[in-house]
C-alpha cells in the first residue's frame, strides 16, 4: 500500500478509520480476502477512488500478506472485481496503478488484460518521497471481448 509496515495495532486501527471515513464520502471501498481453508484474512482488494462524473472509471487497488504471493490469490481475486466491476457496478474503464519495479503485479495486470498507459512521475507520496508509478487500464468492450 505504499506504506510503511505498521508496528503498532494503533497505526492499523488509524488506516482503518481514514478507509471509513473515505467510504462514508463515497471515496473508497475495501473488501477482505479471505482465504477458504480456514477463514483467514489474508489481504484486501476494492476500488480507491471513481469517477462516475467524468466517464465511469475507477481505481483498484489490492494488497496481499507477503506469505501469501504468487500461489493465484490475486488472480482468483482480480476475475471476481473484474467481473464485479464491468458487470454490476457499471464502470467503463478500470484504473490500477504500480511502482515501477513492482513486476510480479505489473505481470498480473497485463495477464489480466490491463494495458499500460504511461508512467506518471511523481505520481504518489510514499516514505522515501514522490515516486514514480505506471498506470494500467482495462476497459469494459475489451474485458468483455477477452473473456475466457
């Protein structure tokens, strides 16, 4: 998520509230990721932020407990939210965002159909300062056209 890992419960419970507060605004949503063998919450996934104004887009964004990477989580995940997303909730255009070097995530966007569309400098804050981040995009007509 761009952060620091958290040392103390209070630093969870304080991403927990601002997640909250940007929900009740209509700015976010989060879902949990739990795992099925034994109810385990391994992760998060849902939208950032959206744009239903301008065009019907919105930003993804997941995140996932380290001992849990590269076993298919996220791509189980991704066909679920992709789904969701085009079907459902009516969006155009999906948004994710990566660092640059981020490859194992980058790998699962394009797997999943995301195109990237540039890079924009400066793009997030994160503990070391402004960084870089590439900008992937999937829209619904060529979701819909590549759909197993």
């Amino acid at each position: 998520m761009g952060v620091t890992p958290f040392i103390e419960v209070s630093e969870a419970e304080k991403l927990i509230i601002f997640m909250n507060e940007l929900f009740e605004k209509d700015r976010a949503f989060r879902w949990g990721i739990i795992r099925k063998s034994d109810n385990k919450l391994i992760g998060t996934c849902g939208y950032n932020a959206w744009d239903t104004d301008r065009g019907s887009r919105v930003e993804i964004a997941y995140d996932l407990g380290k001992p849990y990477w590269r076993q298919g989580y996220m791509t189980e995940i991704l066909k679920s939210i992709l789904q969701f997303t085009f079907e459902q909730s009516g969006f155009y255009r999906i948004e994710a965002f990566t660092n640059l070097d981020a490859t194992p995530s980058i790998n699962l966007l394009i797997k999943m159909g995301f195109v990237q569309d540039g890079i924009l400098r400066g793009y997030t804050a994160s503990q070391k300062g402004y960084i870089d981040q590439r900008c992937f995009s999937l829209l619904k007509k060529d979701w819909l056209s590549n759909r197993d």
